[in-house]
C-alpha cells in the first residue's frame, strides 16, 4: 500500500500510558461499568503476568493534515483479540467518518483527538471484549444465526451483544 502521507516522527501525547482494567472477582449481573472504568483510570504499572489485570494500550492519536492516525491500532486489537476490521468498523461508525487500515495503523478522515479515541476503545471494550457476569476480559466473539454473542472462557456466561 503506497503511502500518501508522512508521519512525523517527533509528536508524542504520552502513548505509553495505558488503561488498566482491574477484576475484583465479583460476579454480578449489573455491572457499574463507570465504576469500573474510574478504577480503571488509576495508573498502575505494566504487569503482564497477572491474570486478574487487563491492559488495553491507550490510543496514541496524531493529526496529519486532515486526518488523524491511530498509531497503536494493531497493538490495540491484539490486546483486545479481535479482528482489526471490526474495532475499526465500529470506530468508523462512533466518529461518522470514513478510514482505512495501514498496516499496524488505522487512518480517520478529519481530525479526532486521542481521549475521543480512547473513549471509543473503552465502548468497544465493554461491549465487546469484557464479559459482563465475571468482569473478565476472556472472552470471544461467536455467531449464532444472526446474533452475537459474547461467549467467556472463564465463567463460561454466554451474553448477547445483539447485531454486531
Ligand atoms: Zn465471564
């Protein structure tokens, strides 16, 4: 894929921070997610082996001329492990606005700062990634005739996330 624009390679807004997700092993229907997501703020160091934490890298977004790049994109998607061309259908659909993936990265026509981004990730992280019986990140994506459905290889809940 030919490249139609550069990268600056300079501009950084404190991508290496990242969110954490913690799980205090409650395993309630109703999930405060806002709840979860104030705790999830609080900047805890990178921990790889722990099971009981989930790191979702945060969006490192950079404006070049009219469009705005997420850096991380792939990087995201594998930790969120699901296919790069639906985390991108369904960022495309939350900013309205047309793109194309390259390579690692995810290209949006016109300019999105990285907080709208992130905010964006978390959506999609709560819907589609987190299991909302366990709280646990383990979880993948299954179709059942026309619906989606959230299946959890820790707890085993199977929920539906509709059309998806
Ligand atoms: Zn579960």
């Amino acid at each position: 894929m030919n490249n139609l624009f550069l990268i600056p390679s300079r501009i950084s807004d404190g991508g290496d921070e990242a969110i954490t997700f913690a799980h205090n092993g409650e395993c309630e229907m109703e999930k405060d997610y806002k709840t979860m997501l104030g705790r999830a703020y609080s900047k805890l160091p990178e921990d790889k082996g722990s099971a009981d934490r989930f790191t979702v890298p945060r969006a490192d977004v950079r404006q070049v001329g009219r469009r705005s790049v997420i850096v991380n994109f792939g990087e995201i998607a594998e930790t969120l492990r699901r296919d790069p061309d639906h985390l991108m259908k369904f960022i495309l659909n939350e900013t309205a606005t047309r793109g194309t993936l390259d390579g690692g990265r995810a290209v949006l026509q016109g300019k999105f700062n990285a907080e709208t981004i992130r905010n964006i990730v978390e959506i999609y992280t709560n819907r589609y990634v987190i299991c909302p019986v366990c709280g646990r990140p383990d979880t993948h994506m299954v179709k059942d005739r026309r619906l989606t459905f959230l299946q959890c290889d820790a707890c085993g809940a199977r929920s539906s996330i509709g059309k998806a």
